[in-house]
C-alpha cells in the first residue's frame, strides 16, 4: 500500500513540475528574443536619409544659435562645416587664426563665419573670396580661341611635317 501511495505522489508532482520547467522555458526564450530584438534596435545603420535628416536637424539648431548674434540671408541655403584641423587652418589663413577644433565655419555667397558652438558666440566673420573674380575668369575664357581638331589623312600629314620639323633642328 505504501508503494502506491509513493507512486501517486510522484505522479502529480511529474505533471506539475513538468508544467513549472516548460513556463520556465518558455519566459527564458521570450526574454531572449525581447533582448536580441532591442541588440539589433540598438546597433542598427541609419540610412542614408535619416543620416540627412539628422544632419538637417543639427544645422537648423546651429543656425538658431548663431541667430541669435546676427542676422541671417534667409533666401540661402548655407555650407556648414566642423573644423578638424585647426593648426592646418591657422597657417592657411588670418580668418582662422582663433580657430580650435569642433568650431563650425558657416559660409553664405557673401559671408563666411567662424563659430564656437560650446560658448555660443561668434569667433569671426569675413568675406567670401574667389581666388580669381568671376569677370576674370569670363574675359580669359573669351580670349581663348578653339582649335581646330583635324583627323584622318590630315592628322597624318600633320604628324609627318612636325615630325621633320624637329628633325631638322
């Protein structure tokens, strides 16, 4: 008698325990899946669109930082960029000479302007200048005459005479 009772008992704790070992399972493979799932929310590349939206995002609050000292062409759409190399910079140009690294330099058609976004407030601002003026460079371009392109035959014959030219001398 004893025998069937010890059986019995070890029956209904097979069921129960059973049971306890595959909720105890299933909650270990849901927490893994919630973790994987927020590894790879966590690691994943922005496209290249979001990059630019955050880019775009990142300008517009350095724009109204910069507003605040000075007005703004609003019918531009400015070049924005960090300094990485502020030495490099300092022994180009006089614009830079109080330059240090992570400064944003914002240039307009007209304007550039050198900024330190940690203290918000305006390092300098200059000219924009071309290297050469616009008119310059149209009136070179006008004064330069097309050549005349020759082939076939002709382009042989031409060969053949500067050929002998630099023989002769």
């Amino acid at each position: 008698m004893e025998q069937t009772t010890t059986n019995s008992k070890k029956t209904r704790k097979n069921p129960l325990v059973i049971g306890l070992m595959g909720l105890v399972a299933l909650l270990i493979s849901c927490l893994i899946v919630v973790s994987f799932g927020y590894y790879k929310e966590k690691t994943r590349k922005l496209t290249a669109q979001e990059v630019q939206e955050v880019q775009d995002k990142e300008i517009e609050i350095l724009l109204d930082q910069v507003k605040q000292h000075i007005l703004l062409p609003e019918d531009q759409e400015p070049s924005v960029a960090t300094i990485m190399d502020a030495q490099a910079l300092k022994n180009d140009s006089l614009f830079f000479q109080k330059a240090e690294d992570g400064f944003k330099v914002i240039i307009y058609s007209d304007r550039a302007i050198l900024f330190d976004p940690t203290k918000n407030i305006i390092i300098n601002v200059g000219p924009v200048q071309l290297q050469q003026p616009i008119e310059e460079l149209q009136s070179e371009t006008e004064q330069l005459q097309p050549t005349e392109t020759k082939t076939g035959e002709d382009a042989e014959e031409e060969i053949e005479k500067r050929e002998d030219e630099n023989l002769k001398q």
